[in-house]
C-alpha cells in the first residue's frame, strides 16, 4: 500500500519528535484495485492461505450473529455490566450453535 501515499513527516527541530503527518493518496486507477483484499494481522506465522480461511470463517461467523441478533431482537447491544454480556454472547452461541447443528457449519 505505501506505493500509493505520499507520506511526510515534519520533526520539532530540538527533539527530533514527530510534529505532524500528512499523507496523500497517489492517483492509482481504480482497475488496480478490482477483487483485492488488504488484511493487516498480527499474526505473523500465519501464510496467506490460513489467514484468508481465518478471515471468511469470521465474515461468516459474524453475518450468522447478525442475522441470529436481528431474529431474536438482540440488536442494538447497550449492555452495560459483565453479568448481561456474558448472558448475551451465552444465548448467541447457543443459538449458534442451534444453526451448526440444524446446518453444515464448517
């Protein structure tokens, strides 16, 4: 990605601390970026191929929830305490896991 900003740094002239960042994209053609994905982890043992297992599993995962959230009018969450957290993510895993076993869930 950095191929496509400009990136400057100005430094306080006494400390050699960063004062201030200013970036710009570059003018890269929309083509370039049909169908492609950047992911940034952490995890850097990971290759390319578990990392984009990783990523659709938790798009799948998370689009599941939602779906399951919105059914059971769970959605907005405004919780506030750990005892009501704890509760909600219990009922959408067990719902979860509802679906897993009336579906095939990878």
């Amino acid at each position: 990605m950095a191929r496509h900003y400009t990136i400057e740094v100005e430094k306080h002239p006494h400390s050699n601390l960063a004062t201030r960042l200013h970036f710009e994209r570059t003018n890269v053609a929309a083509k370039e970026y049909a169908g492609v994905y950047c992911l940034r982890t952490n995890m850097l043992d990971w290759d390319a191929g578990k990392l984009w297992r990783t990523y659709i599993v938790l798009t799948d995962l998370e689009a599941v929830f939602r779906s399951l959230k919105s059914g059971l009018g769970m959605r907005p969450v405004y919780h506030q305490t750990t005892q009501r957290v704890e509760g909600h993510l219990w009922i959408t895993l067990l719902a979860y896991h509802l679906v897993c076993i009336t579906s095939v869930c990878v």
